[in-house]
C-alpha cells in the first residue's frame, strides 16, 4: 500500500491544484492531515477533498476529526493511540492507526486497528529535531504486529524498498507527494518496486 499525506501548508494556495493532481494519480489512501486546522475549517477542505477523491475514484482517509468525517461519511480514519483508546472504532469501516513502538502496536490491534502506521522512520521534516526511530525499529513493530504496518517519516523512492525489506506492508510520503509535479511517477515507482520485490 501506498499512502499519501497532505499538508496543504507546502502548497501555498495550491492546495486544491495538487489534491486533484495527487487524487488523479490514485495512492492507495489518500490520509488528510491537517490537524493544525479548526474543525470547521477541517470540515470545509475534507468536503472538498472528498469530492476530488470521489470524481477520481481515490479513496480518502481522515485524521483525528473523526466527527467531521462521520457527518461527511468518509469511512476511514487515522487516530492516535491514545485517541483510539478514547474513542473506539467509531463505527468507521477502516481505522488506521499512529504507533510509536512495538507495545503501542500490540495496543492498537487490541483495540480494533486494521492497519498501523510507524514513524518516523527516517529524519523528516514533519517533525524537525526529532530523531529517526530507524529501521531496526520498524522491523521490531511490524515483527510484533498482526495488522499491517505502514512506514512514514523521510520516506521517498530511494528508501522505501528498504522500509519494505524491514516488514513494512506499505509507505505513507507527505512532501513527496505535496511537492510533486507527477504524483503520479511516485505511485508507479512504489508499484513497481513492490513488483520487484
């Protein structure tokens, strides 16, 4: 699987531009992000974002809003732990979610998770200062993990076949596919590699 994340603040205003651009190219998921956005802001671009996924027959993932997507029907989301823990499932049809460790793994599965997603992998610049947790990290939690495990965190083209040769059942990129003129050439790239493997 292969997974993009937003983050509209690497677009200017091109947001919308590149949400097509990105939906059009048709990742496995589509993750809005956004978390530093009201929820009626994040209301507004997730009903937008919804619409481009819709016409593009993308599928689209909401993160941590998870009444905004409920009253939207979108039916995935990714929570935190600790948001799993509080919330449950929720009735959404896929819950993705964010896992810092092998026990946090073990947790999430325990509360309903479908897949995981570990990081950050790599140095990012998501999360600036913030050491690698690495590969060997990755491997511990896809080893101790039923559910699949999603690599995020400096994932691009040149290091994702090491994520997979780690366990990883996919990747999640955020600049790369925000800062994209072909999203579409990292999707192939990913699927390719995974044929090879």
């Amino acid at each position: 699987m292969i997974a993009a994340i937003t983050d509209s603040r690497l677009c200017g205003g091109r947001f919308a531009e590149q949400m097509g651009r990105i939906a059009r190219a048709r990742p496995d998921l589509i993750i809005l992000r956004e978390k530093w956005l009201s929820p009626e802001e994040y209301r507004a671009l997730a009903s937008e974002a919804l619409e481009t996924c819709r016409a593009a027959g993308a599928e689209l993932c909401a993160n941590s809003f998870s009444d905004v997507a409920a009253g939207l029907g979108i039916r995935r989301i990714q929570l935190s732990v600790g948001d799993l823990r509080r919330l449950g499932r929720g009735g959404f049809d896929q819950v993705i979610a964010s896992v810092h460790s092998a026990g946090e793994a073990r947790e999430a599965e325990d509360l309903g998770a479908d897949a995981l997603v570990f990081g950050n992998v790599f140095e990012t610049a998501c999360k600036p200062g913030a050491p690698a947790r690495g590969l060997a990290a990755l491997g511990e939690v896809c080893g101790a993990a039923g559910a699949p495990v999603l690599a995020v965190g400096g994932i691009d083209e040149g290091n994702m076949r090491l994520a997979m040769a780690a366990g990883a059942a996919g990747v999640c990129m955020r600049g790369r596919f925000m800062e994209a003129e072909d999203p579409a050439g990292i999707v192939r790239a990913y699927r390719e590699m995974r044929a090879s493997l």
